[in-house]
C-alpha cells in the first residue's frame, strides 16, 4: 500500500508538469526547421521583443506577425527577463492557451501584417490641427529637462510598475495672461528599466514613455518680488496612461527682452518630478493685430 501511494503521487507530478509545460507553449506552423529549434526550451526559453513605444508582449519566434508592427529593434532575451524586467506579457499571436493575460503589439496598426486604414491619416491630421492651432494662439514656447523622482506610479511598456529615478525632457506653449498662463504640451521620459535595455542605444532612443498635460500657473506675491523675478502655483492635470492630477510651484527669471528662465516642481498622482528649463516669448500680439 505505501509503494502504491508513492507511485500514484509520482505519476501525478509528472501528469501536472507536462500540464504546466503544453499550457504555455507556442501555437506557430514553423517555416524551417530553425524555427523549430528557436522554442525547444518551453521552461525559460528565449523569446523576442520589440523595443519601441507601443511594445507589450514578448513573442516566442522572431518572425511572429506580431513583430511587423515593430516601430524599434527586434532583440532577443530569456523568458523570465521579458515578464521581470520588461513587464512584457504573452502575445496573443504566437502562445497557446494565453487569452486570458496576453496582448498584442501596437495592435490598432493594421493588425498583425502592418496594414493600415484612413484612421490612423485621420488621427494625424486631428494631432496636426490641434497642434498647429497651440502655436498660433500661444505665446511662449517652453523647453525643459525632467528629472522625476520618488516612488512614482507610472507604466512602463503597458503593465503597472514602480521606478525610483526617470529622466526626460519636455516641450510645451503657454498662453500668458496679465499675470497667469495656460500651459500644454508633452513630456518624454525614459524609465530606468529601459535605460539599461541594449549598450547602443542614445538618449533620445531610450525615450520610451510618452504623458501630455495642462497647466494652469497664478502668480502669486505679485508686488513683494523683483520685477524680473515671478513667483507661481496652480493645478495641473496629465495623462500618462491614465489621468493624473495635482499641482506645481516654482518660480521664472526674466533673463532678456523674450527669453526667461524657469524652474518649477510639479506633483501629481502620476506624476513627482522637478524641471528647469527656458521660455521663448515668440509672439507678444497675434499676427492679425
């Protein structure tokens, strides 16, 4: 009776391995037997990933339809590095028995044969508008660098993560007023987990993580400054994933006639970062007035 038992629970770790093993393995009709040699290892096996904005899943072949929509570089790393490091989930294309946690790359792009229709024109053309009519009814243009830190909530590749330390830069319009400003434009960040992925990648390459916001900026202390010096607060709302809201404080230098530097700390509950950076004033009246 006790030699039965044992042999009936050997039997039944084997039965839940091979189960475990067939739940998650890859669903392509291989092309060449190379293919077939790229998925032996179906425990911790090497998989592929896309490096570029959009990119969420990790993909168990380098020629998966998943990657035609590939906007960066194709490289390879181990399974548990892709869900680990890169917070990367399986694609729906080419796992098996996934439906319920896998997504597909950038899948709004024609799909997986890097298709397309008048749609994504058309969303062009809106973003084209909408940023051609900020540069007309602004006046300052604002350039700054970011460095956002603190236990931050923010996404990385899609999936919910934490980060210690993100650099970015930012670009931005201000509407001012007699003595407040209206303020929109977009932030470009680079995660840390991102900025150790690949040796040759530059700086503005590993910009990988994209938030827009709105601003509104009250001067404050109005007649206890220089005349040079302003001193501002207000709400701030953004959109990095998700909608995040909060407030920024800082101060601007008027450093000539049209340039001024400013310097400003901004938290929000996407967002915990301080900037410094330098507005142009490029028009002070409308070209119809």
């Amino acid at each position: 009776m006790r030699h039965f038992r044992l042999f009936f629970l050997t039997i039944l770790c084997v039965f839940s391995f091979i189960d475990s093993v067939e739940s998650h393995t890859p669903k392509f009709a291989f092309d060449s037997l190379d293919d077939v040699f790229e998925v032996t290892d179906t425990v911790n096996q090497t998989v592929y990933i896309c490096s570029g904005q959009y990119a969420y899943a990790y993909h168990s072949v380098s020629n998966c339809p998943g990657l035609n929509n590939c906007k960066g570089q194709v490289q390879y790393t181990d399974e548990s590095n892709a869900i680990n490091s890169y917070n990367r989930v399986p694609c729906c294309k080419c796992w098996n028995n996934v439906s319920d946690r896998c997504k597909d790359d950038n899948p709004y792009n024609g799909g997986g044969y890097g298709g397309g229709d008048n749609s994504e024109a058309l969303a062009i053309m809106a973003i084209a508008m909408v940023a051609t009519s900020a540069i007309i009814l602004s006046n300052d243009l604002y350039v700054y660098p970011i460095v956002q830190f603190g236990n931050n909530r923010f996404y990385a590749n899609g999936a919910d993560s934490q980060s210690d330390f993100i650099n970015g830069i930012g670009l931005g319009f201000r509407k001012t007023f007699d003595h407040s400003a209206l303020e929109y434009g977009a932030n470009l960040y680079q995660t840390s987990n991102y900025y150790n992925y690949g040796n040759n990648k530059t700086f503005w390459n590993k910009l990988n993580q994209v938030s827009f916001y709105f601003n509104y900026a009250q001067e404050i202390f109005q007649n206890k400054t220089n005349e040079k010096i302003k001193i501002f607060a207000g709400p701030s709302i953004n959109y990095l994933n998700d909608f995040g809201y909060g407030g920024l404080v800082g101060g601007r230098l008027k450093l000539f006639n049209r340039l001024s530097l400013d310097l400003r700390y901004e938290y929000t509950t996407q967002t915990n970062h301080i900037q410094m950076g330098l507005i142009f004033t490029y028009q002070k009246k409308y070209f119809w007035q």
